[in-house]
C-alpha cells in the first residue's frame, strides 16, 4: 500500500515515466516503417519494492517484467500482483539453481552456454513442461561477460536444436557499456542480422519470434534496429539502490 507522499510522487513519476517510454517506443517504431505497436516493453524490475512494481502493474499497464536474479524474484513474488502478468528472467543463470526457476518463469532471456540450455531442457522434462527461453548473444569477443560469444554461439545452434524440452523463441543482447553512437548502431545491426540468420534456418525446437534488445539508455536506438522487445528498468522506477 501507498500510503506516504513521498511514495505518492514516486508513483506519479513511475506512470509519467511509463506514459513517455511507449510514446517514445511507438515514434521510434513508426520512424522505422515498423507498427507502433510492434514493440513490447518489459519493465524491469531488480532492486524495486513490491509496492512500486504493484503500482505500475495496477495502475499503468505493467503486463511483463524482468528480474535478474532467481533468488530476489522468489522472495519478492508472493508480494506482487501477477495476475495477467508475464515473467522473465533477465540475469545471469547458474545451472545449479535451474531447478529452483523451471516452471516459475514464463521465459528464460539469459541463455548464455549449451550447459545451460541442456541443463534447462533436463528440469524442464522433469516437471513434464517444454521452457521458452532466448540465447543471449555477446558479439563483442574482447570483453568478457556474459553471453554466447559469436564462434560458442554458431557451433552450438546445432547441438541446441537437439534438445527436447526447449525451445528457443529469439535472442537477446547487452550491449558493451562502452559502444555509443554509430558503433551501437552497429552492434544493434549486426545483433540483427545474426537474428535473422538463425530465423531463416528453422532449426527443429527454434521458434524465432523475438529480438530483446534496448534498455533505458538505448531503446529508441534498438527499435530502429529491429528490437521486438525492449528491457527498461531505471528510466522507468529511477536509480537502483544495490544492498539494502
Ligand atoms: C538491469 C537490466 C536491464 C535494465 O537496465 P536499465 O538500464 O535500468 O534499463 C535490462 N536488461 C538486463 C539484462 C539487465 O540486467
């Protein structure tokens, strides 16, 4: 509940915020001969206090979120009205706590090695359901972090496409912090093509139907490169404050 006038502005600024994100996606969308609404937007939701993520749901439209980390999103569930409401995890996934996520997400974005997928595909046979999830993609070789980089990413399309119990519905991408400007645009393109490559395929378990790129500070950039889905967090609740 919502009860203080801090918390009050607080909100009014989180539906503002929301208001101008799909304006923004829409023009973005149309400026790129797209539909205006042919872009989903996931409001991301790490670090958030129920009542705010309660709030954007109830009160904004809030129809999809993203956590990043199975542990938070398992504590803080019972606290939110889900009703209708997609969930994604966004973060980094450890295979030994797959078995704790299976069946409580609706996808899994952050596919980022063939361990994983199988050890997913292996806890979904289990609970008997078949896992949508995304590869997570990382064209950026010299940085290390998370995601498929480009050589792991072509050579396990295959062996993927073998597992039951998965199925692969896109792929997903973070660009380095460190691209801007014609580079990001770039990098979004590439992400794009890549994308599209993989659709034409139609590799057996693959059901390509979603590019998730874009967050607070590069949405509009990703939805003219062809993003079906953008991941915002910050622009939509403010700053996150880590460690309370
Ligand atoms: C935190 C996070 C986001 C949202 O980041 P903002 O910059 O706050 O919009 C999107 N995607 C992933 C994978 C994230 O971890």
């Amino acid at each position: 509940m919502i009860t203080n006038s801090s918390d009050n502005e607080r909100c009014n600024t989180i539906a503002e915020n929301l208001k101008r994100i799909r304006e923004n996606i829409a023009d973005a969308a149309v400026k790129a001969g797209r539909s205006e609404n042919s872009v989903r937007l996931m409001a991301v939701t790490k670090t958030v206090d129920a009542e705010f993520i309660n709030y954007s749901i109830d009160n904004c439209g809030v129809d999809l979120i993203g956590e990043n980390k199975v542990q938070e999103f398992l504590g803080k569930r019972d606290l939110l009205h889900l009703n209708g409401v997609e969930k994604h995890l966004i973060g980094h996934l450890q295979t030994n706590k797959v078995r704790k996520i299976i069946g409580e997400v609706d996808m899994i974005q952050s596919v980022d090695s063939f361990h994983l997928a199988e050890e997913i595909a292996l806890q979904a046979a289990k609970c008997g359901i078949t896992a949508k999830v995304l590869l997570e993609l990382n064209l950026d070789a010299e940085v290390t972090k998370t995601g498929f980089d480009s050589s792991g990413f072509f050579d396990s399309l295959e062996k993927i496409s073998e597992l039951k119990n998965i199925e692969v519905c896109g792929l997903m991408t973070v660009p380095p912090v460190e691209l801007t400007g014609v580079e990001l645009e770039r990098y979004f393109d590439k992400i794009h093509s890549v994308y599209s490559d993989v659709k034409s395929k139609n590799l057996n378990g693959f059901n390509m139907q979603m590019l998730s790129m874009g967050m607070s500070g590069d949405y509009q950039i990703a939805v003219k490169h062809g993003s079906d889905l953008v991941r915002v967090g910050s622009a939509i609740y403010g700053a996150r404050i880590y460690n309370k």
